[in-house]
C-alpha cells in the first residue's frame, strides 16, 4: 500500500518535473525572441524604442509582486544578482550592464519563492511575458522557486 503512493507521488513530481522543463524551454525561446525585438528596435528606432531603463526596473518589480498574488505565487525575496558591499543599499546604476552592440541597457535581479500548484505557477511565468524582461535561470525544488530575471530599458 504504501510503495504504490511512493510511486505515485514519484510519478506525479516527473510529470510535474517535465511541464516545468517544457515551460522553461518555451520561455527561454520567447526571451531569444524578446531579446532580438529589443536589440532591433534599439538599432532602428534609437532612444524611443523603449523605456528608459529605471522606469522598466520599478514597473517589472511591481508586475513581478502584482502578478504572484495573482495566481497564488508567493514572492519572498528580489535582491540585485550583481553584489555592489557596502551598507546594503544598492545603486540602481551599480547594476546596470550594457547589452553589447545595442542601446540597451539590463539589470539583473534573482527571484526566491514559493507556488501552491504547477498550472498558477505556469501562469504566473506566463504573464511575466508583458514587461521589459527575460527569464535567464529557473529552478524549482519541491514547491519552492529560483528565478533570475534580466530587466530591459535605455
């Protein structure tokens, strides 16, 4: 009796394992896509062809919170991926990287949290597609969440 739910459960966590492999391949393939709109439309359409960058920055990190309660995310922790020391506080121009051969510049952060079920979770990656950004890392353990997230802008 007890073998059977052990298997079921490791059933139930490879099929859990693969949609999130089959999500995250989908998503690094938008992000490539993402990643070539924003490099043509810098080279094309010069300055105004995005946000200027600290406007991308507040109004991601305010989708990335608005959009896990959304869909029953839980997001604990946004820190900068670079660490610049100091007090703590971080420079939002210590972050910055140039995307080379562009106008663009990025900013990198790291995402920590937790979902309640795959498909909110599926959704709530989904809809990170509507801001200025691409998902450069995910890792999923249990029910827990990694998520490195590259922000976009001038």
């Amino acid at each position: 009796m007890y073998g059977h739910r052990y298997v079921d459960q490791l059933a139930d966590q490879q099929t859990q394992k693969d949609k999130l492999q089959t999500e995250s391949r989908k998503l690094q393939l938008a992000n490539s896509r993402l990643q070539a709109e924003v490099r043509a439309a810098a080279d094309t359409n010069g300055d105004d062809a995005s946000l200027p960058l600290d406007e991308a920055f507040s109004r991601t990190l305010i989708g990335v919170r608005q959009e896990s309660s959304r869909y029953g995310v839980t997001v604990g922790a946004i820190t900068p991926h670079k660490k610049t020391g100091g007090s703590g506080l971080t420079n939002l121009t210590a972050m910055t990287e140039h995307v080379p051969g562009t106008k663009v510049n990025s900013i990198r952060l790291n995402v920590r949290g937790s979902y309640t079920d795959y498909e909110g979770f599926a959704r709530y990656l989904s809809s990170l597609g509507k801001y200025p950004l691409s998902v450069v890392y995910l890792k999923v353990t249990d029910k827990n969440y990694e998520l490195g997230l590259r922000i976009y802008g001038l």
